[in-house]
C-alpha cells in the first residue's frame, strides 16, 4: 500500500483547532511513510493599538514586517506547544511517519 500525503490547512489568525487535524485523520491508517503536512496560515494580526491588519504586502494599510514577525514567532511558538498537536505528533513518530508544520503568511 502507497503512502498517504495528507494537507490539512488552518486559519492560524484564529485559535489552533486541534479537531480539524482529528478530522483528516479519522479514518486513515497510519504507517511508516506516511506524511501529514499542517500549513497554518496567517492572513491577519493586530497591531499594537488592538485592531486586525491585513498582512497582504500590496495593501496600503498591511501590517509591517516586524510585527507579521513576531506574530509568526507567537503562532509557531502556539502551535509546538499545544498538548492535542504534540499528541498527534507523537503518534506520527511512533509510527515512523512524517509530521510538518508550516506558518505562513497569506
């Protein structure tokens, strides 16, 4: 049997949604080989005054870099650390299969 490939996209400008990952897994059987790829996408962040910034580069009003950054930072840093994702990850390494997260801005 083929390796799966599984993308599982999130909003990353939202809280970390643990169950949409459940949702894609349910039902694979995982084995060696396998890849799951989480592309956590940013598309805004408040700014220092509390409001939401585009972090699209062409806006006028997009966010600057220094604060798309740390927001990054803030994610990835939100995403390692969250105990149903390190659960998840685990259960990839048992298994001998590859677990990737991305964040990235849109």
């Amino acid at each position: 049997m083929e390796a799966q490939r599984v993308v599982v996209i999130q909003d990353a400008s939202r809280e970390v949604s643990s169950s949409t990952i459940g949702l894609a897994l349910h039902g694979l059987s995982l084995k060696p080989g396998d890849k799951l790829t989480l592309l956590a996408v940013i598309h805004q962040v408040k700014t220092p005054m509390g409001y939401g910034s585009r972090v699209d580069s062409s806006s006028m009003f997009g966010a600057n870099q220094r604060i798309i950054g740390r927001e990054v930072a803030r994610k990835k840093n939100e995403y390692q650390n969250h105990i149903e994702l390190a659960e998840i990850s685990k259960l990839y390494e048992a298994k001998q299969a590859e677990n990737v997260m991305r964040i990235s801005c849109l």
